[in-house]
C-alpha cells in the first residue's frame, strides 16, 4: 500500500456513520 490509500482509507473509517459499515468498506478497499 501506498501512503495516498492508508490516508484515504483512515478518512473513510473517520467519516463513516457506522462503524461495520466503515470496516467492511475499508476491508475492501485496503485489501
């Protein structure tokens, strides 16, 4: 990974209203 993808990851996981749905967003596109 990139630091542009760990960055855009750790704001999706801090803006996201829910947190399971944050996980399983992040998940998928930090894998």
């Amino acid at each position: 990974m990139n630091t542009h993808r760990i960055v855009s990851c750790l704001s999706m996981r801090n803006s996201a209203a829910s947190p399971s749905y944050a996980y399983s967003h992040i998940h998928a596109f930090c894998s």
